[in-house]
C-alpha cells in the first residue's frame, strides 16, 4: 500500500495534486485543512450543511477546467451546471441557486462563451435551477486556457439527518446508479482522437430527481456522492475512510458498457478511476435494498442501476473488490493523475 | 457621450470585458443577460437577494485573478475573502459563509499556496466568516497564471426592505467611507516599480462591521456599493443608470491621500476610475445624512467619510461631478481598461 510522502516532498504543485487522488488529499489534508479547520469542513463531504435562521441549507463550489471545452454529451456549460447541482444533490439537498464565475483567456471567440452560456442557460432549466449572481474576469492572452468556470450552490436540505459518509453504518447496501466510466472515456477519445463505432457520450446529467424519489419514498439514505474526479473508486474509498467502516464490492455488478469496457482496455485505463458525472453511488439501510434498487431503476438516469456490495465493520477504511475470478483486491486511489482536466 | 457597439462587433473577448467598464456592461448586457434573465440578476447588485425556508438570504460570486499575488496591504488570499464578505454587505447581509475554489497552475510553489491559504484563513476570522466548502483544480503550466480564487458568499439579511439600487430615492445622501484609488495605486505601483516616500497600501478590508453600525442605529439605508473595478465611478454611473436618477457629486469633498493623488497624475489616471477595496458609497434618507457621516467616521475603517452629494430626480441616469473650479463634468465609465486584473 502507498504511504503518501509528506506535503515539504513536494516543493511545487504537481497535475497529479488536482486529480482527485492520493496527492489532492494529502493537499487537503495538509494545507487546506489544518487553515480552515471547521466542523463543516470536516465532514468531507460533496456539499456543507449548514442552518440559517431555522433554514437547513447545503452550500457547495466546483471550478471546472476542462479540456476541451466542447465534447459529446455536454460542455463546460452542462458541466459547470450539473456538477455543482449533483454535489448539492448529494447532501439530500434539492439544488436550488447557482453563482457563475468566469475567467476568460483574452482572445476566445465570442461565439465559444455565448455557446457555453446558452448550453449553462439549458442546464440550469432542465436541472430546476436559477442562475442568480455572477462575475467574469478576463486575464492576458496565454494567462488561462479558453474558459474557465466556478459555480457554487444553494439547495434546501430536506432531512434532518443527515446525509454524509459519517452516517454510513455496517450493513448499509452500496448501490450505483448506473453504467462507469463514460464522462472520462468521452473527454479522452477528443483528445486522442480515437472513433468508435458510435460515439460514446459523456453521462454528464443533474441527479436530484434520482435522489428526491429515494427520499420521497421514505429511503433510509445513509450517504450519496457522485461519481466524479477519481471515480467510483475514490468515492468509496475516501467513504471508507471517512466513516472508518469497510466496504466490500463485486465487480461482476459493476455497470459498464461494452464499448467502454474496450476503451478502458486499449487505453490501458481501469474503469472505476475513471470520472462520470452523471451517476451516484448510494448507501441505504440495508431493508430499503431491493426498494432502492427499483426506484432508481424507475427512472430514465438510473436504468441501469446495480446493487454493488455492502458495508462491514472491519477492516476499517478499506474497500475491497471481489473480482471476476473470484480473488479479492484492496482498492486505493491512484498515485499519478489518469486523467487531468476531465472537469 | 459614448455610444456602446453591440457585441457582435467584438468578435473576440478583450481585456478590457473584465475591467468593470463599458464592455462589461456590455457583456452582461448581451451575452450573460438575455440568457440567465431573472428577478434576481435584473436587480444588478453587488448580492442577490433570495428567501429561503423563510430565512432571507443574500448569495454572491467573485473571481480574483489579481497580479502580482502579493501587495502592500493583502494578497489574493485577503482579496478572496474581503470581496465577497464586502459583497455581501452591500447587500444588508451579515457575511457568514464562504466557499473557495483553487485553479492552480503547475508548478507553483507550495509555500506560495499555504502563505495565501494562511492569509485567508487570517482574513476569514477577522471578517467573521467560515470557509466551509472548497474545490481545487490544477491546470498544466501556461494554462492559468500561478493561481485564481473564486470564492462565493452566503449571508443573512437584516432587515426585509432591500438594499439596492432599486432602492435610492430623489433626496438621498451620498457619502463614502473614506479615501480612494489606494487598491489600484499599490498594484500599480508594483507593476511599474515605483517607489514612494512612504509605501501605498492596499486599502483591502472588511466592510460589515461599518454597515452593522448604520443598520443597526435604524439608518434609512437605500443602497450601497463597495467601490472595486471601475472605482466610485463605475459605482455611481450603474446605480444612476439603474435607479433611473439622476446623481451629484463634489469633486473637492472626495477624500484622497496627497501621495495618492501625486501617483494617479503621475501614472495618467483619475483616481474616481481607481478600484478600492475597503471603501463603500451609502445612499441613506436625506434625514440621516449627518447621522450616518457620524456614524462612519466613528469606525476605523470609515474615518475619512465624506459627503459626496445627492441624488435629484434629473437628468435620469447621469452622474455630475462638480469640479473644484466650479464647472460640471457628467461621468461616464472608460471605454478602454486603465487597470486590468487588479483584483
């Protein structure tokens, strides 16, 4: 197992710090943490819960720098929108505000912010939120990449209870919404130009709707995340750590399509690394499996939606794949960054 | 006067649609606008005004992208948090919680990082807010300039009447907080080298405290505008337009440091185009005009305060200036960037 050198090893920020794995925890943990220590912060979670004046609200922020700024199934626009949507959807929240900030590298085409601000326009209408405060900077020719932008969140949580990794419990069923490994695979296919028989789409989509059902319906949610930088395998595993319980998976139950999977492969690239931003993993008392199950099933965004494993006491803060061939491997975040800039 | 061309005589992004001018309004006007049109942008104010749950909320956005990050008086990290905490106030709204988001590019020291991360974690419990949610990406060397900080802001309104530009009435008093052009002139003079007799210091600070005191007094406040890009002209200039009055001001009673005023001559500059950020304009009922001078001058932060002038009911949406020598100059922003990326 990797034990992460300390943050002095590393004198300049590396691509690999802002990938979602080993090294942009240890940044975490070793700059942002101990200066903005708070309960909140704490949580680590995809969204905060707070209370204001009696209100319980969840508040959250995503910069998205991707690369490129177009691909199949979305922009940074449709991005920008469901991302930050998701990780309100996360907290049990229903996504309600949004914030825009924009950096703007002197020199982009008019016509590329105007696409991008009507796809954002579209995304926020279908994801049933209002765009209601933002800024634009622009900065020097070769001083950003095209476009760059920050949203941030308000939802309105819906429980009292709450839903984050310290709410996970042993025998809680770990379920995922539906098929890996789209969003990343859609974004490197542009950037190596590899054709596929048909296009393979990113799964960029906002998820509230899947999680509102859950909750209406009376769900015991313990904990949701999104399926983002890192993939289902950073999820799970900093779930893992946070909650100090053990999560056991299946990779037989992995959803994954089979021209992904071929992709993955030529690419020398394993699926649960790579992002999706479209699918959550949930963890639900362990009665509410098969209920959970059919209700994410029920709807269009979950089809594919798959029971992955389950939740043990020990060995705490480990994830562990039960593979095809019936072996068993401890999952851990990569190192190096897979792929920088899917986000 | 200026004419603004539409937007499609710009096909391409400048410089100068990120410095608060006349083609950031223009931007917003055809590009952001038409497509996010909602009660809560059309209020064009420094904060949104929302209510939630009942609980009525302000929630804003704000991109630094400042160069160089450090400055006499603060650096990115201080900037991040005073600008939306300030934001914030503008709108009548106790700052409570902020989010940052981090785009770092590759390659920059770390220890640059923590000094910022430092720095704001000083500037957060000094203006008292808390940092509960972050992102950080990082993006391949040449893709940013050393780091950009959106942060974005949560707070809670005071009192139920707003505090916009909808707001300011024929009659209203209208004084800022103390002298100006101090942010811009410390950038400036770092970017150019100059050295002066004793330092320019950034005039970066929190501004809640001073808005509390008049808010809390029972002060009819209408509106209030911190002074950033565009300086106390910009302000005045977008509350004339939106307001739909007219305004008029005294050039001989805007407080400036002699030494402030010698480096704007010196650099070509009229230090009402010269972004602050400590400083703020008050409209107030015409009966709290001398209350409210009292009452920002009873502050650190506000004892320099002055009366500027009035608002009349017209010419609508025109600012005047009346110049020491006694003639009448209407204001109007800069086409052209004086000071790009000071913030």
């Amino acid at each position: 197992m990797y034990c992460p050198l300390p943050i002095s090893d590393y004198p300049n920020v590396l691509l690999a710090h802002g990938d979602g794995g080993r090294l942009t925890q240890d940044l975490i943990e070793h700059v942002f943490a101990p200066a903005f220590a708070n309960p909140q912060l704490a949580q680590r979670h995809d969204a905060a819960a707070i209370e204001l004046g009696g209100t319980r609200l969840a508040f959250t922020t995503d910069s998205y720098v991707v690369t490129p700024l177009f691909f199949n199934g979305g922009d940074i626009g449709t991005l920008a929108v469901n991302g930050t949507v998701n990780d309100l959807a996360m907290a049990g929240a229903q996504p309600l505000y949004l914030s825009a900030g924009f950096i703007i590298e002197e020199g982009l085409p008019m016509e590329t912010l105007q696409r991008v601000v009507t796809s954002m326009a579209q995304a926020a209408l279908a994801a049933g939120v209002t765009i209601v405060a933002g800024d634009t900077k622009v900065v020097d020719r070769g001083k950003a990449d095209g476009l760059f932008i920050n949203t941030a969140g308000i939802g309105l949580r819906a429980r009292a209870a709450p839903i984050a990794p310290s709410a996970v419990r042993p025998g809680d069923a770990v379920l995922v919404s539906g098929d890996l490994a789209r969003h990343g695979i859609s974004i490197l296919a542009l950037r190596e130009s590899l054709e596929f028989e048909r296009p393979i789409d990113s799964d960029c989509a906002p998820l509230w709707e899947l999680v509102e059902s859950l909750l209406n319906a009376g769900v015991e949610v313990h904990c949701l995340r999104d399926l983002t930088r890192g993939g289902l395998c950073a999820a799970l595993c900093e779930i893992a750590e946070t909650a100090r319980l053990h999560i056991a998976i299946e990779e037989n139950a992995i959803p994954l399509r089979e021209d992904v999977r071929g992709a993955c492969e030529l690419l020398g690239l394993d699926p649960i690394h790579v992002a999706c931003e479209g699918r959550l993993v949930a963890f639900v008392a362990e009665r509410d499996r098969a209920r959970t199950l059919a209700l994410l099933r029920a709807h269009p965004l979950g089809e594919q939606a798959s029971e992955l494993g389950r939740v043990e006491q020990a060995p705490s803060g480990q994830v562990v794949l039960r593979t095809m061939v019936g072996t068993h491997r401890v999952l851990d975040r990569p190192l190096q960054a897979q792929l920088p800039r899917i986000c």
